[in-house]
C-alpha cells in the first residue's frame, strides 16, 4: 500500500483485491489464519524453545503454562509450545501431499471419464460408487491395519525406516480414497466443458486425449477444482488427525496435532487445559480454510460476466 | 380481414414514458449507460415495436415499463407513467400489483419459462389465483376461451398437459395465454418468435396479432427482426446503443427511413436477394460425395435417411431444413462425430472411414467446421495466438516463430487488427470471434468448409458482413462450403445450389435458381412463403393464401 498508483484510469473501490476479486473480511482472516499456520511450520526449528521430542532435563509432567514452557508440559514432560510446532510440519506437510495426490488421481480419471465416454466413464464411475459406499474412516483402518500387519517385512526388504513407511501408507491411502469424491467433481465439470464446442473443435482436428484435457479442459475447470482444493484439504486433515487420535496415523516419537490430543487426553479428567491447544490448533486451522474456500466458492458461482 | 396497421385508430394513452435513462452500477462504480433518453407513449390498442441490435437496451426498456430492471441496472432518471401514475413513486406492492395485472410479459424462451414439474394450467392460472380476480373454475374457463382464440388443439384439455407434452410454437402461444389471463392493459413481446422455426413462427405470429387485436391491447413488440415487427406493429422505434434513432408509422419505417441506420438495417433484407456466389469454372469432379448415407443415435429412428449430395470445388451448397430435420446431423456425419451406419462419404474419391479416430489427420484437415455459437466454439482461457496458431502446428509442423508471422498474417486476411494476436476471445465482440473461427478453420488449409449456421447467433448487420468475408475468402482460395441454415435469406445470398431436409430426408436438391423458382416442392414453397418479407401486408397474404388452399 505504499506506493500508489497514479496512472491507474480507474479508481479503484478501497478493500483488499485478489486476482482482481474483492475480498471480504472473513476471507482476509482465512488467508491471515494459514499464512501464520505456514509461517510457523516453516520455522519451526527457529521458533521451537525445544527440539523435537526431546524431554527436558527438569521433567515435570503436566506442568501448567509458565515463561519456560509457555502452553505447558505434557504426560512425559515435552514443552507442547515446541510439539505443536513440530506436529503442524506432520500434519498439514502430510495433508498437503495426500490432497495433491488424491487431486492428481481424481482429475485424471474424471476428464478421461467425461471425454472417453461409454464405458470408461461406467467402469471409472461404478468402480468410484463401490469405494464411496464404504465408510472412509472404517475403510481407512482396515487397510492401514491389514499393512501395518506387514510392516517389518518390508520395512526390512527395502531398507526404509518405520516412520516413513507408516507416513507413505497413510498418505496413499487417504489419497486414493480421496481421489474419489474429486473424480466426481471432476467429471462434473468436465462433462459441462466437454460437451462445448471448442473441445469438439480440437478433436475434430484430431488430438490426443492428454493434449484436450491439458490445454482445453483443466484451464476451464481450475475454479471449481480450487475451491475444491481447500475443503479436501480440510478434510484430509482431519482424517489423519482422526487417525492418530485412534492410535493408527503417526507413532512416537513423532507427533502431530491428532496424536497430540490423544495423548493428552488423560489430563482432562485431571483439569488440565492440555488437550485443548492442538485441538484448538486443528479447529483454528479448518476454519481458516473453509472461510477461503466459501469466498472462492461465492466467486465461482457468481454470474459468468463478472470473472471475466 | 385486411386490417392495414395505418387505418386503425386508437384509445387512450396507457404508457407515457419520458427521458428514460437506464445506467450499470458496479461494485466498482458507475458502468455503461444502457438506455439514454429514450422516451415513447402508447395508447390503447397500438403496438409499437422496438428494433435495434442486440445491446440496443429493447429488453431494458421492455422490463422497465414494469418498473424492473435486472440486478445491477438502475433507472436513474426519467418518468415512467402508467395511466396516470409514475411506476418509478410506487411502492414495492404498488408495483407488484401492476405486474401481471396492469402490464405482462412474453418472453423469448418459452421452454425456459416454463415450470417442467406443473401443469400449463397451474402456471397460466397461478397469478389470477393468487391475486385473487378469478376463482378457479372462472380461470379455466377463461384459458380455454384464451386456447381457442389463439388456434391451440384441443383447448379444453390443453391446459391439463405438462410443457414438455407441446411444441415450442404451442408453449410460446401458452404464454401469451398466461399473460392474458388478467386482461392487462400493456403486453410486451420480447423476441417471442426469435427463437422458432420460420414456418411455426407464422402462426404464432398470426395468432399474437389476433389476439391482441380482438382485446384491444396495447403492446410493445420487440425484436431484432424488421420483417417480423413490419407484420404486427403500427408504430416502430429503432435504437441503437440504447439511443433512440428513428420512431415512425410502420410503413414509413420502412418506405421512406430517414436516418442512415435505420436505412442499413431496411438494405439489408432488400439485398438479401442478390446472390454474392460467383460462378467459377466448372470442375466435374467433386470433392466431396455423400452417397445414400443412413445415420441414428443409439435409437432405431433414422436421423438421416438416404441422404445423397455431392460438392464441387469454389461449391457453396446450402442445406436447409427446420430443427430437428437431420442438416446438423447430416454435417456430424461428414466429419466424423456420428457414424454412418450405411452408406458412403467420399472425399476426393477416397471413402472416408465412419469413425473420427480411424480417420488419418490429413483426411480431418481437409474438412473444417465452424459453428453457430462463437462464444463457446473458442476457449476462453487461450489467446488468438494458440486457437489460430494450433492447426498451423498441428498439421503442418511448423516452429513457433513461424506461426507467430502466419497467424499475424491471418488476422489481416480476417480483416483483424494485427495487435489482437494477444488477446483472449473474451476481449472480442460476437462478429469478430466468428471471425476467429473462420480464421481457426482456414488455418488448417481445408479443401471444406461446413459452416453450421454461422451467422443466426449474430446481428442482421454483423452477420451479413460475416457472409461476404466468407464469399471472399471462397474467391480467394476456392475452398468449397457446406453451408447448413434454417434462413432462406442466406441461402440466396451465397449458394449455389441447396438441398432442403425434411424429417431426415432429401426433399429438394439442386441448383438455386431452380429450387427457388416454380415448379417448386410443396415442402420447399411453405418455407419460401414463411420468410417474413419486409412489407406490412405479407401476413396477410400468406394467411389468406393458406386459407384458400385449405379450401
């Protein structure tokens, strides 16, 4: 807001702008909200009084909030300051890889469903019908469950450590049962773009289906597909957190925001606030997005004219 | 019977609106001005009739005599006075009492219109009822005596039907009957019949003139098409960028126009039977031949029937027909979108395999489409650059750089500023997106070119220069056309021989003089004779043309 720009011919209405679209207030705290979020998972080295995991030579358990510890200790002592530090790189890190993974997955498949037509799109779609008639958190458990099972087996023929190997079969996981409800927007929308002429126009002069999805469908489909973004985001998020809190996402010594309230449950029935910061962090955290995705979705459906 | 518009006399002034002024308001502030100045009175009985382009504000003033305007207009100035009272001092019931009752409207899209999940008759009676004026059987008995008067069948079941159960020319009728039902004193027509078939619009028109003789009605018709208002309207306005030009008597409209616009707009029709095509030498070897083609969607019912034509090189064949009579199909076939299922399509003596993906991509170069709708045949988020650039690239391999100088070249020849290679179809008016169409077909270097109605989306004036561009380039390049279209207007104006479709079948094939002059084919002589011709008696003697023929 420093310099202001004299040549501009139109003066323009006072409020923050992005991508030209005005932006309301609750949207300005949504941004505010992962702009912090993101700023403290990038440094949270720097910004952790402790390091990760790590319990302090002067162990007191469940220690209240004091200028050492400033949100307090955990069952063992750890600052929870630093824990939910380090716990927000697991959470929104893995939310953020699994999102993009059900997002490439589903976008693939949902444009080639609605442009290949016949029985792609039947197999694609009952195959789709058959994952989401299943509960995602009971489907969820059952498969980490079944591959936990042989974890060591694994983990010992390929030389990978534990951690990252329980990491990666919770991000495929949730990605592919994810991917789903993406697929089906996605063939939504491309149905609409797929029926225009323009798309006609380019197979009719005979190109291949990577080249009209890539340069005629998907640029047409971004919006929906963002707003989209934003809510799964959310929702990834919270089936880890759900996860860990079940005792099945991250194990010890990593922490992240889920297993954290699940841990620090116990001390609730001792009238301790503990549980309540990284419960607090995962609601603070879902509102902040959803208040971006509502406005990206208002933009959207607003009348055809305005985006232009 | 023949009622001249000029001897008829008229009632009471109903609507007096005065220095009319529509504006845009933004978020960002004041936008365009959509109605300037504009002033007109009505008296009972008298239609007058707005004409201009579209974005001449016809519409705007239409729903602003009801005292409305659309979400993000505002009337900021001016006087609307219905019998007495300003529209514009009302109150928010005031208002709503006079819709419907006082004044009531016809729009263009009946289907769209109507509610698909309620009887015509809950919908036509809906606002009678709730306004309480009638009880319901007295409302029934009124829409039947309404169906009647406007030539429905059966009109004392009519109204049990569902929308979808009629036809358009129908459903476009029951909506007149709807906005009759509580004898308003004002009816607006807003393009009713824009969106029929030639022939349907006939009747249609024929049974709104009626009715709105019979009761008396005052009306303001509007439309884009001075043929069609010549046949109903006493009075006419034209209006150009919300700007009044010209108001006069219909017939001196369109006998003696006085301003240069309006003197275009008349031009336009009276041209419109010059043929443009040029007779070149003669090639006997066709390019293209389409021999007993059969074709349907999924269903057994033959969309195409054994269908033959052939087209030469520098040919401009035309394919006319009403919706649903196969042309479109007929093109789908060509190109490759719909299977034939018996038959052959031949291009350059070699037979075209019936499916787009068996076909090589030299066979789908030579045959290029563009379509009725430029704004959804162009992707919005790709500059002039890549739509006109691609095929260059795609056929002919040739490196950025020299698409870059070709396409650049192109827009010259589509006679485009050079400087739009950047801009996005967005940027660009209807007229000159179609342009980029044609460039986009050109660019491929085709041998043919169908064109699927190319200019019905576009203004009178904007379309015809879209036709002579296309007659251009066809001097310049000797590329052949396919040219499928409901308008005989066109047909004149740039085939050289037509075949008309009807029901998926071949009716009438041959040279253009030969088709358009007698002995002609009973189906061919009811489209000829449906073509509104810019005088104010040509309703008339086409329906009392019919009528003896009936006899």
């Amino acid at each position: 807001m420093a310099a202001v720009d004299v040549k501009s011919p139109v003066k323009k209405s006072r409020g923050i702008r992005l991508f030209g679209h005005r932006m309301p207030l609750s949207a300005q705290i949504g941004f505010l909200i992962i702009f912090i979020n993101l700023f403290l998972m990038i440094f949270a080295p720097v910004l952790a009084p402790y390091g990760e995991g790590i319990v302090p030579t002067d162990m007191t358990k469940w220690a209240p909030p004091s200028a050492e510890h400033w949100l307090g200790t955990d069952a063992i002592g750890r600052d929870i300051l630093s824990q939910l530090l380090y716990g927000a790189r697991l959470s929104i890190g893995l939310s953020l890889l699994t999102t993009i993974i059900a997002f490439v997955i589903g976008i693939i498949t949902g444009f080639t469903a609605a442009i290949m037509g016949r029985w792609v799109d039947v197999t694609l779609s009952r195959f789709a019908d058959l994952i989401l008639s299943m509960p995602t958190l009971i489907f969820c458990l059952v498969i980490i469950t079944v591959v936990m099972a042989r974890e060591q087996g694994f983990v010992d023929a390929t030389g990978v450590s534990n951690a990252f190997f329980e990491g990666m079969v919770i991000v495929l996981v949730i990605g592919f049962l994810y991917a789903v409800p993406v697929f089906r927007l996605a063939r939504a929308v491309s149905m609409n773009i797929v029926a225009l002429e323009y798309v006609e126009a380019a197979r009719l002069r005979g190109e291949n289906i990577w080249w009209v999805i890539r340069r005629e469908v998907l640029p047409n489909a971004v919006p929906p597909l963002v707003a989209e973004f934003g809510l799964r985001f959310c929702f990834t998020f919270l089936l880890i957190a759900s996860l860990s809190f079940l005792g099945l996402g991250i194990q010890p010594p990593y922490q992240d925001w889920g297993s954290m309230v699940n841990q620090n449950a116990q001390a609730i029935f001792i009238g301790k606030p503990q549980p309540l910061f990284a419960a607090g962090a995962i609601a603070i955290l879902t509102i902040g997005v959803n208040l971006v995705v509502d406005w990206l979705l208002s933009i959207y459906s607003r009348a055809h004219g305005e985006n232009a | 019977m023949s009622t001249t518009a000029t001897a008829r006399s008229f009632g009471d002034q109903v609507l007096d609106v005065e220095d009319l002024r529509i504006e845009v308001h933004t978020d960002a502030g004041p936008g365009p001005v959509l109605v300037d100045n504009v002033s007109l009175k009505l008296r009972q009985g008298e239609v007058l009739g707005l004409i201009g382009e579209s974005g001449a504000g016809k519409s705007t003033i239409g729903l602003a005599t009801m005292g409305y305007s659309r979400s993000g207009c505002f009337i900021t100035g001016g006087k609307i006075v219905f019998r007495g009272k300003d529209i514009r001092q009302m109150n928010r019931e005031q208002r709503q009492d006079l819709r419907g009752h006082g004044v009531a409207y016809i729009a263009q899209s009946a289907a769209a219109s109507f509610n698909p999940a309620l009887t015509l008759y809950e919908q036509i009676c809906e606002i009678a009822l709730r306004r309480g004026l009638m009880k319901e059987e007295e409302a029934k008995a009124d829409a039947v005596r309404l169906f009647k008067e406007l030539e429905l069948p059966n009109p004392e079941s009519f109204g049990e039907r569902y929308p979808h159960q009629v036809s358009g020319g129908q459903l476009q009728r029951a909506m007149a009957a709807m906005a009759m039902i509580t004898k308003p004193s004002i009816l607006i027509f807003d393009e009713p019949t824009t969106a029929l078939d030639v022939t349907t619009q006939v009747e249609v028109l024929a049974s709104f003139r009626k009715l709105i003789r019979e009761h008396g009605t005052a009306a303001l018709y509007i439309t884009h098409d001075l043929a069609v208002v010549a046949q109903i309207a006493d009075r006419i306005m034209v209006l150009r960028h919300g700007k009044m030009i010209e108001v006069g008597d219909a017939t001196q409209i369109l006998q003696a126009p006085r301003e240069e616009y309006t003197r275009r707009l008349v031009a336009e029709r009276t041209v419109a039977n010059q043929n443009l095509h040029q007779e070149r030498a003669a090639e006997n070897k066709p390019i293209l031949e389409v021999t007993n083609v059969v074709a349907s969607y999924r269903s057994l019912t033959k969309v195409i029937n054994d269908v033959s034509i052939d087209i030469k090189r520098g040919d401009t064949l035309a394919v006319v027909g009403e919706s649903g009579s196969g042309k479109s199909t007929l093109a789908r076939v060509v190109v490759g979108l719909l299977p034939r299922s018996s038959g052959d399509v031949r291009f350059q003596g070699e037979s075209l395999p019936p499916r787009l993906q068996d076909r090589t991509r030299d066979q789908l170069r030579r045959i290029q489409m563009i379509y009725q709708m430029p704004d959804v045949a162009l992707n919005p988020r790709q500059t002039l650059l890549e739509i006109i650039g691609r095929p260059m690239e795609f056929y002919f391999g040739r490196s950025k750089a020299e698409v870059k100088v070709k396409v650049a070249e192109m827009l010259r020849h589509i006679d485009l500023p050079e400087s739009f290679i950047n801009r996005r179809p967005g940027e660009l008016s209807g007229g000159q997106k179609q342009r980029v169409c044609i460039a986009r077909a050109l660019a491929a270097e085709p041998e043919l070119i169908i064109c699927d109605e190319v200019t019905s989306a576009l203004d009178q004036l904007v379309g015809e220069e879209i036709l002579r561009l296309l007659n251009r380039l066809q001097e310049e390049l000797g590329v052949a056309y396919m040219f499928i279209t409901h308008d005989l207007g066109t047909v004149r104006r740039i085939a050289n021989k037509v075949a008309v479709m009807l029901k998926g079948q071949l009716v009438a094939y041959g040279e253009t003089a030969k088709i358009f002059n007698p002995p002609f084919h009973p189906y061919t002589e009811l489209l000829l004779s449906s073509v509104p011709e810019m005088r104010a008696d040509w309703l008339d003697e086409v329906l009392s043309k019919r009528d003896r023929k009936a006899r």
